[in-house]
C-alpha cells in the first residue's frame, strides 16, 4: 500500500505547525481527532505523533477500502513486512480470501484476531496512526479493537471526519480521548496564506469564509483564481477546488439535514425558532448531525445559529435554480417570526418587477434603519429599487439612490456598486448621479480601485453646478488627507469646496468643507483654525449630516485637546442624543468615544469605563472598523480597570487599523500601546511603539502637539533607557512648538518628563521643584496630577528624601483611589510598600549589601554580566538577581543611572 510507510522522523515540519491539539491529549495513549475535510486532521495527528517521540506507522484507507472486508488489517501487515508476524497476519489474508467461507466466520475471525494481537506485540516502539479512519472498513476495525485491547501501551491515533463522541466506545479504545481538530484562527489563517501576499482585508475576508478551514482558505487563496467582490448582496461563486472540497464537507450529511441547511443560508440571521418551524420535530436531530459534521454552530446564547464558514452557505445557494430558490424564500416568508425577515424573504421570492413589493420593501427598509439595522437596510433598499418597474425612472433613482447611501452607511461596497449601477443606468438627474458616485466612494474606504476614474466621472457629472463640484471637491480633500496622506493638499481643496458652496447658497456644504479646514489647519498647526471653526459654527445647516461631521463635533475635540473638558463635555451630550435618534451607529460610537476620553482626563473613571465599553459595544455590534473604539477602550481600561486587558485593546486595535490603512487611529493605538507598555515596565516594546508613534505623525504632517500627546511618553521612555540627549532635544523641540501655538496644555506633562530627565543626571533637587510646580497646575486633572506626585515620590526617594517620598506617594494613592483609577492605585501602593520596607542606616539612605555594592560598581564601570561574574566567582544568573535588588533598593532602570548613583553610596559602615 503505497500510503502505509514507517517513519522515524515521520510527518516532518514543512512550514507552521498550524492545528493546535490540547495540552491535555499529549500523555494520553488513544486519540481521536475529528474534524470536516480539510480541517488538518493529517497534520494534527502528526503533530501529536512527533510529540510522543515514537516512530509512525501510518494507516490512510481510501474510500473504495471501506467495502473491501480486512482491507485495513492487510494494510497494516504490508506497512511491516520484515516481522514474521506481519507475514503471518497477510497469510491468514490469502487464505481467507481464497476460501469459499467469509473471512467474518467465526474461525477466520479468531485467526485474524490472534494473529493482529501478536503482530501488534511484536512491533517495535512506535505510534500507530489511522488517517481518514472513516474509510477504514468494519471487519478491520473489529478485529484492531480487539487486539488493542491487548496492546494497551500501544499508542493510537485516529483521524476521522465525523465522530460523535457521545455515541459510544471508539475501536481504538473505549476510553479514547476525543479531540475535535480545532478551526485556525485569524493570525493563523494569515501565516498560511502568507505565501500568496495578499492584502490584510482579503485574508480577514477568506479567514470568514473559510471558517479557518485550512484546504478551504488554500483554496480560497488561489492565486489564480482571486475571490471577485460579492455581486449585490450574495457572494460570488466558490473557485471549483473550494466547491469540491465543500461539497465533501456537505455530503458527510444526509439529504435532510442538508435542506434544512439551505433554509438556513437563504436567511440573513436563522435561528433555532425558525429551523423548528420549517423542520418541525424532526429538527433537534437534524440540527445534531450537522454540528457533529462541523457544519453548523448551534449553541449560541442568543439562540441563533451560522455556519462555521461561510462558505457552505454560499455554496448551498449556489446550488439552487433561481425557481427552486423563490420557492424557498416564499416557505421562509411564511415561517419567519421577525417582520422584516418576512418582507426580506417576500421581496426575494418575487421573480418581476412589482410596484407593491417594491413599495413594501421600501417601508420595510426605512423600519430597518430605525431599528438599527443598517446591513438589512441596505438589502432591503437595493430590493426595493430592484423591484421597481423600469419605466417610473424617477422613483427607480430616487430608491437606488437611498439603497448607495443604506449600504455606504455600514460599508458594504458590492451593495453600493449594485446600487451605483442602477442610478447610472437611468436618465436621471446630475444631482442624483453625483449623489451616488460620492457614496460609493464613502463606501469604499481602502479598498476600492479606481477612485480616480470614479472622481473624474463625478466631477464630468457636476460640470456647470457648483454647489455639486464642491461636494466632489470636499470628498477629494477627505480623501487627501485620510488616504493618501497629504493634509496641505486637503486644505486647498477643502478651500475651494467651501468657496463654490458659500457662493451657491449651499451652507451645509460650505460648513463642512470649513469644518474640514479647521480640522486640518489644527493639525498642521496653522494660523486661523479657530476662526475658521467659528464661521462654520455659524452657518445654518438645510439638511441633516452626521453627528461626528458636524462643526460642533470638531469644537469638542479641539476642547478636548486644550483640557477645556466641560466645554467638551457641553457640545458632546446633545451630539449623542442627535447621533442616537438618527441610528447612525458610526456617529455614535466616535461621541460615545469623545465622552469617554472627556471623563477619563476630568477623572471620572466609572463614567469613562461606562461609555468606552458602549462605543467598544456598538462598534461590535454594527461591524464597523475596530481601530477607534479599541484605541478609547485601551486608555480607558488602562488607567480604570485592568492593563493587561487595556494591551490587548490596543495591539487588535493596531493589527486592524493597520489592517485597514487608516494611518490615524494605527498612530492613536500604538500610542496608547507605548503608553501602557512603558507604566507596566516594558520600556523596549514601549520605544518600538512610540517611535513608529513618532515616525507616522511626521508622515502626516501633524505638528500640534496637543493632538496626540506622545511627546512626554516617548521621551520619559527614552530617559528610562538612559538616552538622555535625544530625550532632551523631543521635549526642547516639542515645548518650543507647543508655546508658538499657545497650547498650554501640554506643559505639565512636558514638566513632568523635564524632571525625570533632571533626575537622571543626578540633580534631584531641580527635579523635585519641576515636579511640584507640574502638580500645582493640574489640580483639574487628578489622574495627571497624580501621575505626576507618584513621579515626584521616585524623584524624592532617589534623592534620599523618603519622607517626602512617602507624602508623594500618599497623595497620589489617595487621589487615584479617589478616582477609582485601579492600575495606579495598585503602582501608588507598590511604591508605598518599597518605602515602608526597604532596608535604610541611620541617615535614611538605600543601605547595600557588600556584594550588592561590588556588584554594582563594576556595573556601573561597564563590565558585563559575565565579566562580573567570572570577577566574583558565580554565577550569571546569580550577578542578573544581585543587580536587580541593587536596581530595587535605588529606585533606577538602567546601567546608566547606576553609574550616576552608585557611587554615592558606600558599603555598610563606610559612612560617618
């Protein structure tokens, strides 16, 4: 058998060990894994086999092997030829097969019994695994069962496509450990895929259709077959390799359940009351054997289900004839229990244009938007402008029209496209055109190529209509500034585009494009940011925009920015109750985010953590771009809640906004990443952070310091790791701007990072006088100022002053626990609890051992780890805990302020 081998080193490495088997199924002596097809059973189990550091022997029965009566155990004597009992075992074969009488007779069942046993005995150490274990045929399976049983010592692994380990004892063993093969996940999918290079969205789009099946996302990837966007609403026909492994997946079920599974892909959100209303008693099972087959999830709380890859679904519908298709829609319209489901599928079913569908649909769509429901909208919309007879061209635009907007509103771009298509293809208005051509573009964030054709055909549409060519020009300036980079370049446009509005008579647009300007002129730094935010505020707005579009919006970060927090506070409130009643989930969760920050900085940490975790909520919720809600999430569970949590924020904030090309919110969440990672003692990670911090702010030309405060993190980083010239040309380069621009602001922090710096070289007392006057000027901002008293008790107690130490620390224990800001409250008490306990002389300073003191001298000389160990005769490991007490007991970070340190305290009793 050409797929039987023995291996020493078998299942070698060839890449990334992708499948993860449990810790727990590595000492257990029979597995087995189960899985779909293409789910990595194979490698699984030769993971799991490496591991136990046998040699392999490897079973692969084939499907036509199923039907062959001891089909497998003649594998198995083949797979050993050199053994006299594997030459035995295959004569038993030969002579069964020769006899009239079945080798299932009880004679030939006891010979092939004893002699699988003795051959099973007489193998050397090695695993026995039995891949594709569903095609191994019954009389071998009953006959290795047995002789396992003899063998217990004898490791086993099965992998196999369907197992339902409830369902009884396997032939391995009865108490073999079940192990379904888990999917990959989505940094997994990425490190497989990484050969074909493909952009971040395409492997985040394959991990979903895939489910992290392995085949199936290979199959996906095809280079030369790359996945088209979705044509309207469904998505596009799987690649035939994709289609065939699927439809393996689909036939391990029965016609049955596989009916039920249609239903379930023709409904945009089943769930268990729908399936029992179509399926009837029947469903429980039904919906059992497509869990054990991997195809569904059954057990959410909310009592929906989904596929495990959304391609099944895909390929289910893709298998209906358009008739059969409405004729199931039809059956779900009649079962749904949720009314806009019943509209959807009534729309759906209809095979013409009708003038009643198309207006049902409609109104349909309009309760979707108000409920919420922003994808359902867009759908629905789309149907609603499908369904409308050709010859009412106006209504027909007008519905396309609202279906560009419904799917630019939550970002499905082959829905605008559709929707695109429609208006283009009618006589409509240049208004209407223009409209859709802009929408498109919202929809299309990064992803759509083309965009300049796109803007030429809107501005040919807009030619002779000013108030039309300055929404095309505000939309090139957005475009200019949050893709392309070029802020100076958004400026001049957004110039022109409130120009030609203003002297259209077009307000709203006028007072966008200036709201745009000033938000740019900010930035940049320029002269007349506040003035022209004042004339945009002034301008009377005819129709409605979005609440984090508006001028008032734009006041409430700049006041957020110069700590003006009730001002911000003030504009934000009646922002949200404006962004709440229009349902627009993305205006929302950026006041719900600008709220957070607010009472984070005013110290109201419970209110911060209450609207944080809303925004991080609906953006969930409403699948829109994670970067903005994880970046507020990070800073406020940072100092609120828990650090380890408030990482993990901002590293998928990062990977996503990365993911996305949105260079802002990359900036904000490595910010807020370096942040975290220097105050939990990271610094290295931290400075990686910052200076890519550093590196993308200069790219797009943000020079206002009060933007984005990583000036003082970065330099209190680099002060930690002893670059002491670089950190004081940031904080002499940043504070030199930062007064040009009048933002005072930022002052205190720059102070604070000043007095570290002061402290590094030695001079305390200068340090601890920054320190106070920084305090004195933040009593607004509690968690600053209490950042900054903890500063000052380090300062002090480097300078030998531990009273005053001690009363800093205090104070800003008291503030933070005041302020239920938990991470520092836990910082302020570690640094208490280092004063109260530290060993000190007479005179009140850090007392060293005489090791601890010779070590710490030939540190602070510059010889290495190994070089002070072979001077005193120990260890590495033994010089690495010497320094780290001397660094404990100092209150220092780095060799270099041990060199200015040490020197100053002697050994015991070297003081007078």
């Amino acid at each position: 058998m050409p797929d039987s081998a023995m291996w020493m080193n078998a299942f070698r490495k060839a890449g990334p060990e992708l499948p993860v088997v449990p810790e727990d199924a590595h000492g257990t002596r029979r597995v087995v894994l189960y899985g779909p097809p293409g789910s990595g059973r194979t490698t699984a189990a030769g993971a799991l086999g490496r591991r136990l550091g046998l040699p392999v022997l490897r079973l692969a029965p084939r499907p036509q092997d199923a039907g062959v009566p001891c089909a497998g155990l003649l594998e198995l004597a083949l797979a050993l030829p050199a053994l006299p009992a594997a030459r035995e075992l295959a004569a038993v074969l030969d002579e069964a097969a020769d006899l009239p009488s079945s080798p299932g007779d009880a004679g030939a069942a006891l010979r092939l019994r004893r002699q699988t046993a003795a051959l099973l005995r007489e193998a050397p150490p090695m695993t026995l695994v039995v891949d594709n274990a569903q095609w191994l045929d019954a009389p071998s399976g009953a006959v290795l069962g047995w002789a396992l049983r003899l063998t217990p010592d004898l490791p086993v692994i099965a992998a196999e496509r369907t197992w339902r380990p409830e369902a009884g004892g396997h032939w391995c063993g009865e108490d073999a450990y079940a192990v379904r093969v888990p999917a990959l996940t989505a940094g997994q999918v990425a490190v497989l895929l990484s050969p074909h290079r493909l952009p971040p969205h395409e492997v985040a789009r394959i991990h979903a259709r895939s489910g992290g099946n392995p085949a199936l996302a290979l199959a996906l990837a095809d280079a030369s077959r790359p996945l088209p966007d979705r044509d309207g609403g469904s998505e596009s026909v799987l690649p035939p390799t994709a289609r065939r492994l699927v439809g393996e997946w689909l036939d391990e079920v029965p016609a049955q359940v596989r009916e039920l599974l249609t239903f379930a892909a023709l409904d945009d959100r089943p769930d268990l009351e729908l399936l029992g209303r179509l399926a009837g008693p029947a469903v429980d099972d039904l919906l059992a054997q497509a869990e054990a087959a991997g195809l569904l999830d059954i057990g959410r709380a909310d009592g929906s289900v989904r596929f495990t890859a959304s391609a099944i679904g895909t390929e289910l519908v893709t298998r209906l004839p358009g008739r059969a298709r409405r004729l199931l829609h039809s059956r779900l319209a009649e079962a749904s229990h949720d009314t806009l489901r019943r509209d959807r599928h009534t729309a759906l079913a209809a095979d013409t244009a009708d003038s009643r569908t198309a207006r049902h649909t409609e109104r349909a769509a309009g309760r979707a938007r108000l409920r919420g429901e922003h994808a359902l909208a867009a759908e629905l919309s789309l149907l609603a402008a499908e369904r409308t007879p050709r010859e009412s061209t106006g209504l027909l635009a007008d519905r396309a029209l609202t279906a560009v907007r419904d799917a630019a509103h939550c970002g499905d771009l082959p829905r605008s496209r559709a929707a695109t298509r429609l208006v283009l293809e009618q006589d409509s208005s240049p208004a209407h055109r223009v409209s859709a051509l802009l929408a498109l573009l919202d929809a299309s964030g990064q992803r759509l190529n083309g965009a300049d054709e796109l803007f030429a055909e809107a501005v040919h549409e807009a030619a002779g209509r000013p108030e039309l060519i300055a929404q095309v020009l505000l939309r090139q300036a957005v475009r200019a500034n949050v893709n392309e980079g070029a802020p100076a370049q958004a400026d001049a446009l957004a110039a022109q585009a409130a120009a030609l509005a203003e002297a259209a008579g077009e307000t709203t647009t006028a007072a966008l494009a200036l709201t745009m300007r000033a938000r740019i002129q900010r930035v940049l730094g320029s002269p007349g940011a506040d003035a022209t935010l004042d004339r945009a505020l002034s301008l009377a707005r005819t129709t409605a925009v979005a609440a984090n579009a508006t001028p008032q919006h734009l006041a409430a970060r700049h006041a957020l920015f110069d700590d003006r927090l009730s001002d911000a506070r003030g504009l934000l409130l009646p922002l949200l109750v404006q962004a709440r009643r229009a349902g627009d989930a993305e205006g929302t969760v950026d006041v719900l985010r600008g709220l957070a920050e607010v009472e984070l900085r005013a110290g109201r940490c419970a209110r911060a953590l209450d609207y944080a975790a809303r925004a991080q909520e609906l953006t969930d919720r409403a699948g829109l771009p994670s970067g903005p809600a994880c970046y507020t999430s990070a800073l406020v569970e940072g100092t609120a809640s828990r650090t380890d949590l408030a990482l993990a924020r901002a590293r998928r904030g990062a990977d996503a906004s990365r993911q996305e090309g949105n260079r802002v919110f990359l900036s904000r969440n490595l910010f807020a990443l370096g942040h975290l990672l220097l105050v939990t003692g990271r610094p290295k990670e931290a400075l990686e952070a910052l200076e890519e911090v550093r590196d993308l702010e200069e790219l797009q030309q943000v020079r206002d310091p009060s933007v984005l405060r990583w000036h003082p993190e970065l330099a209190e980083t680099l002060v930690v790791l002893g670059h002491l010239d670089r950190a004081r040309s940031l904080l002499d380069d940043t504070r030199r701007t930062a007064t040009d621009l009048g933002r005072d602001a930022v002052l205190p922090a720059l102070e604070r990072t000043r007095a570290l710096l002061d402290a590094a070289r030695g001079d305390f007392g200068t340090a601890a006088r920054r320190l106070n006057d920084a305090a004195d000027r933040l009593h607004d901002l509690p968690l600053e100022r209490g950042r900054t008293l903890l500063a000052l008790s380090h300062t002090e107690r480097r300078g030998r002053r531990r009273a005053a130490a001690r009363t800093a620390a205090r104070s800003a224990a008291d503030l933070f626990t005041a302020h239920r800001a938990h991470p520092w409250v836990q910082a302020a008490a570690h640094t208490l609890s280092r004063l109260e306990d530290a060993p000190t002389d007479d005179n009140a300073r850090p007392r060293l051992t005489s090791a601890e003191q010779r070590c710490a001298e030939l540190a602070a000389s510059g010889a290495s780890n190994r070089d002070i160990a072979t001077a005193l005769t120990v260890s590495v490991k033994t010089v690495e805990a010497t320094l780290t007490r001397v660094y404990r007991k100092l209150g220092l970070h780095s060799r270099f302020q041990l060199a200015h340190t040490v020197t100053r305290i002697g050994p015991p009793g070297s003081r007078t």
